[in-house]
C-alpha cells in the first residue's frame, strides 16, 4: 500500500510537473516575441515538410493524367514542325515559320497509348487505345518520340490495331539523310529492332552511322522523322543494290506512348492520283 | 514548522527582489556570446526544505519563477527553467546523499553538510538550471556552442554570489 501511494505521488507530481511546464511554455509562445517566432517558423518548416512529403507521394496518383497532357503537348509541338506543314508561299522558310497564314497544317497528331503488343514470330502487331471514336483510320501512320512505329490496319470503335514495322508485310519509303537517295524499308523477321532498307543502288555512297528518315513519298508519314542509323551493308553478287541493316531508334518492344498521323490532305492526293 | 514557511517567504520575497531589482542591472557583459547572467534566485530552490510534499514544491517554484518574469519581462522562462530544476532535484539529492541521509524538515545549509556537499550540490544544480534557461532563451538549439558559452560564463559568476550568500546567511538551525 506503502509502494502504491509513492508510485501515486510520484506519478501525480510528474503529472503536476508537465502541466506547470505546459503553462510555462505556452506563456512562453504567447509573451515573447523571440521564442513565439522561433516556434512559429519552426513548426512551419515542420509542416511544410510534411506538406511537401505528401505532395511527393500525390504526384504518383496524378502521373497517368499527366503523361496524358504532355503527350497532347507534344502533338501538338509535332504539328507546328516544319515537316508536317505545307509551305503554301516560297518565302524565306525561317523568316516566316510562325506565320499560320502561310503554311497549311498537312499532318495531325493523336497521342495514343499501346494497350497490348507482341513481339513473337515474323507478324508483329500492337494495340493501340484510339479507334473509331477518335478519328483513327486505316492507313494511318503510327510513331512514337523518337522513330517509327508502324501502320494501321484495322479500326474499332475505342482501339485500333497497329502493324508494327517489325512485320514480313511493311514496307516505308525511306531516305538516307545526306544524299537523300530513297528506298524501302523491309523486315524480313530476323532481329528485333534491326530493319533492312532496300532498293539504295551501289552506285550510291553509303557509310556506318549514316542516318535514315522517312521520304515523304508515303502520304503516310511526314518526311525526315528519324528510323534509325546504318548498322552494316553489303552488295550480294550479281546484284545492283545494296543490302543495309538498318539499327532502329526506337526500341519497339518497350514503348508505351505513341501519336497517330493523319494526313489531312489525303483524300485530295488520291483523288489526284487516280485521275491520272 | 511555521517559522520554517516565513522563513521561505522572506527569502522567496527577499531573493526575487534582489533579483528583480538589484541582480537584473548585471546582466549586460562583456558581449557576444560572453555576456553573463547573475542568477541568484535558484538558491530558493536550493535551499528549499526537502521534506515539502512535491507538488507543493512545484507550484512553488513555478510561482518563483513567475515573479522573476515580471521582473524581467519574459513570461514563462524562468518559470518553464524553476519548475524543471525543482523537479529534477530529489534526484541530484539522491546522486550526493550523505551517508547519515537528510534532515528532511530544515533547508539543506553549509553547517549541516559542508563546503564540499553544498558545492557539489548547488553547483550540479545551477548548471542544469542555467542550461535550461538559456535553451529556453534561445528556444532551438541551433544555437548550441551559444547556449553552452552563456551557461559557462554565468555559471562562474552565478555560483559565486550563490555560494557567498549561503556563507553570509549561514544560521546555525
């Protein structure tokens, strides 16, 4: 009973001792002008810390929207690049870049996220989250940042289907950047990320790390986006061209956003080349 | 036991007027961080009976500690740094009990125990509290080699005036 009512009155005076240091303290706060900022700007850095933490974390939850807008962003940018405009004026290109009036916008962009892909055997296709409703059509060109992508074949409703370059039926017109001497693109299902471009005559000089980009000859895909570099070429004997391995930029089997091309001035180059 | 609480009153009047009034003038120094304090007015809780039930004790001090604020115009520090030192010590009485233990109902003085006791003892005291009050003062120990350098160079002054006001009053009870 003895040891009971020490324990109490031990207990009860350190009860009696945070209660006169509590009073103490916020007397403390509340009359001095020193201690009452210093605590104030320290449980600012506190909280703002803790503010700050949480913002971190909330970031995650907002990725997804805005990985969405800066692909809207980059669409876009892609569509006031020179090469998806027409320049209706022989001006000074530079001078006059920003000028709407003169340029007519050829291509449009639509970002789009793969939804579904396979990279097994020689027929690659991919999935893509923009069909029908969005305006996807077939034949359109499909890209990502840096390099090809594809083509589509087919449209639903809300997905399309994407025949990848990495496919035994693609065939690009494609350029060497610094000669500009044309030829085609082919897969013949060998390596991942390494296409063949064909029809480039021997006469022409080709060297490793030479740069290919699109022609432009398609109506599908602007000219100059960047395909990829030469890997290694050889001429088979008894033949005119060249065989050249083409290393791609973009590595297929990871990408996971891309941009739909629509060529807005498709239907009037067909009508063109029909009549003829 | 009534003349042990005037007594207390006296010196508890008697210490926070001196304090107060006269102690408060001394504390401009020499600058930075070597400015020093006199503080005389812990020797209340120094010498305070150790028998006193400890809430009793507490509220005590608390209300010491109040009555120097008003003097120095910082309510709650002196206050937050009595009530602590209060609390704290029974155990710096446990750490230098002497061997025949305590006369619990009398004010722990030099006749009782000696020069060697009464140092160690308000020494270890005045330190804890000169160290809380400055901490206080500065309330972040950012300041750290600050709080340190004004603990050490009151503490000098402080236990002197502590020391000799303890000899001047040295009643044999």
């Amino acid at each position: 009973m003895n040891s009971f009512s020490n324990l109490f009155s031990t207990f009860s005076s350190f009860l009696l001792f945070l209660l006169l240091e509590v009073l103490s303290f916020v007397v403390i706060i509340r009359g001095n002008e020193h201690q009452n900022k210093v605590f104030f700007t320290t449980s600012n850095a506190f909280s703002g810390y803790i503010a700050e933490k949480t913002t971190n974390v909330n970031h995650y939850f907002s990725l997804a929207k805005e990985v969405e807008r800066l692909k809207t962003v980059n669409a876009k940018l892609m569509e006031q690049r020179e090469n998806a405009r027409l320049l209706l004026s022989p001006l000074d290109s530079n001078a006059t870049n920003q000028d709407d009036t003169l340029f007519l916008q050829e291509f449009h962009f639509r970002p789009a996220t793969i939804v579904n892909k396979s990279f097994f055997g020689n027929k690659n296709y991919m999935t893509i989250d923009k069909g029908k409703r969005d305006s996807i059509k077939v034949n359109q060109g499909v890209i990502s940042d840096d390099g090809l992508v594809g083509i589509v074949v087919a449209v639903g409703t809300h997905f399309s289907r994407v025949m990848t370059l990495l496919h035994r039926s693609t065939s690009i017109s494609a350029m060497i950047k610094k000669n500009q001497s044309f030829g085609s693109i082919v897969w013949r299902g060998n390596t991942p990320n390494v296409v063949q471009l064909e029809a480039i005559p021997k006469h022409i000089e080709v060297d490793i790390g030479d740069t290919i980009v699109t022609s432009g000859y398609s109506n599908i895909f602007p000219a100059q986006l960047p395909i990829g570099t030469i890997r290694d070429f050889k001429v088979k004997k008894g033949n005119s061209n060249y065989e050249i391995e083409v290393q791609l930029f973009n590595d297929l089997t990871s990408l996971k956003h891309v941009y739909v091309i629509d060529n807005l001035l498709l239907d009037e180059l067909k009508n063109l080349e029909k009549n003829e | 036991m009534n003349k042990l609480v005037t007594n207390n009153i006296i010196w508890f009047v008697l210490l926070v007027l001196s304090q107060g009034l006269i102690l408060r003038n001394f504390s401009e120094g020499v600058g930075g961080p070597f400015y020093f304090h006199v503080f005389l007015y812990p020797l209340f809780l120094f010498r305070f009976p150790i028998g006193t039930p400890r809430y009793i004790q507490l509220i005590v001090a608390f209300f010491l500690g109040m009555s120097i604020d008003f003097f120095y115009d910082s309510p709650g520090v002196h206050a937050a740094t009595s009530v602590f030192t209060m609390y704290v010590r029974p155990l710096v009485l446990n750490a230098f009990e002497p061997r025949e233990g305590y006369n619990i109902n009398i004010s722990p003085t030099i006749s009782q125990y000696g020069v060697g006791w009464i140092s160690r003892y308000t020494g270890t005291l005045l330190l804890i509290h000169l160290f809380i009050f400055f901490s206080i003062d500065a309330f972040t120990f950012y300041y750290i080699t600050d709080i340190l350098l004004k603990t050490a160079s009151s503490f000098v002054i402080s236990i002197a005036f502590v020391l000799m006001t303890l000899f001047i009053f040295n009643t044999k009870q």
